[in-house]
C-alpha cells in the first residue's frame, strides 16, 4: 500500500443542525436535504447503501437507487429473486445509508420493508429506457454465470423476442418501499463535533431528539 489509510482526514464543515430547526415530520426535512443533494452531487444525489439481514441474521450491504419518496418512505426496484429480495423475504426489515459529501450530510434509516403495488411497479419500469428494461429481463441477478459472453448471448435473444413491441414488466422484478421507523440526519461539523437528530416514530407518532457526536 503506497499510503498509510490511517493518516487520512478530513474535517467537516457544514450548516448547523439545531432541534429548533427541524420539523415535527422527518420526511419533510428528508426531502429538504435529498433536494439540495440532487443540486450538489449530480447524478448520485440519489445513491444508498442498502443493508438487510439473511436467515441466519448476517448482515448484507450494496449500493443502489432511491426511485421514489411519498408520505409512506423509500421506494427502490430491483430482482425479486436477488439476494437482497430472499433476505427480505426472510426479513423484511432493512437499513439505508445516503452520503452526501459535498454537503458533509449523511443521513440513516431503519424499518419495515414491503413490495410496492405492481400498478406502481408497472408504471415505474414503462418510464424506463427501453435498454434498461431489456436488462431487467436479462439479468438473471445474483446467480453464477460462465461469463460476459452469457449475458452478451441473452441480450440479443431477448433484443429479438421483443423487436417492435413494447417490453413488459418481468413478474420477477419491482419495487420495495421502506417505511420508517428511524431516520438520522447528521451534518459534519469541525472537530468531530458532529451534530445528530434522530427521530423515532412511537405509537404512529415521531419524536426527536440530539444525539452525542
């Protein structure tokens, strides 16, 4: 290793962030920080980092894209039959992670999962480049395959099935909304003064609080 990781740092700097601030409503606030995230990171504005637990309650984490937000939580599509749809079939309890470093925001989440609608499935995977649609058919997620070539192979095939018609949405492939039960906002500060609100929804009710950096 030509660097020693360990003298890496960096100090953040940001915005305060007080109780008497923030709303009643996390999601508001949410949709506040996801807004000036889509401003300043561009096209990553909308990366997370979505952990969720097996059968045996080992953890599992990946990157992947928020689509959707409402009054409910968190909507992301994926492969049903992927690892994280079995572990959240198993499980359907699950944590996002955003990281907003131009901002030095992070902001955390926890809660119940649920598949989507496949009405709200169906109109999410039309709105999709028609490219992005043949590969949901294509990848067969989170299987052994025998090379690039495969998936080359199957491209073509499904390319030809469906030349000049539209491409329907696999049974296997939709949405997930995660409905919160906690969300974090921390904003950098210098020194590792950091500060964190953290909200908890009790009784159908959230409340918050300041949490130590």
């Amino acid at each position: 290793m030509t660097r020693k990781i360990a003298d890496i740092r960096r100090d953040y700097e940001g915005g305060s962030l007080d109780e008497a601030q923030v709303t009643g409503d996390p999601m508001v606030l949410f949709d506040e920080w996801l807004t000036l995230a889509l401003e300043t990171e561009g096209e990553d504005g909308n990366t997370m980092t979505l952990a969720t637990v097996d059968s045996q309650g080992l953890p599992h984490a990946r990157v992947v894209l928020l689509k959707g937000i409402d009054e409910q939580g968190l909507v992301f599509y994926t492969n049903y039959h992927s690892h994280k749809g079995s572990e959240l079939s198993n499980v359907p309890h699950a944590a996002l992670v955003f990281w907003w470093p131009s901002l030095s925001r992070q902001v955390r989440v926890e809660g119940r999962v649920e598949q989507v609608s496949a009405a709200e499935s169906d109109a999410y995977f039309a709105s999709r480049p028609r490219a992005s649609q043949l590969g949901a058919w294509v990848a067969t997620q989170s299987v052994v395959i025998p090379g690039r070539a495969w998936i080359e192979e199957r491209e073509k095939r499904f390319e030809q099935a469906y030349e000049g018609q539209e491409i329907p949405r696999p049974v296997h492939w939709g949405g997930y909304r995660v409905l919160p039960d906690m969300i974090e906002f921390w904003q950098g500060q210098p020194s590792r003064l950091h500060d964190r609100i953290r909200y908890e929804c009790r009784d159908g009710e959230w409340h918050h609080f300041r949490m130590a950096p």
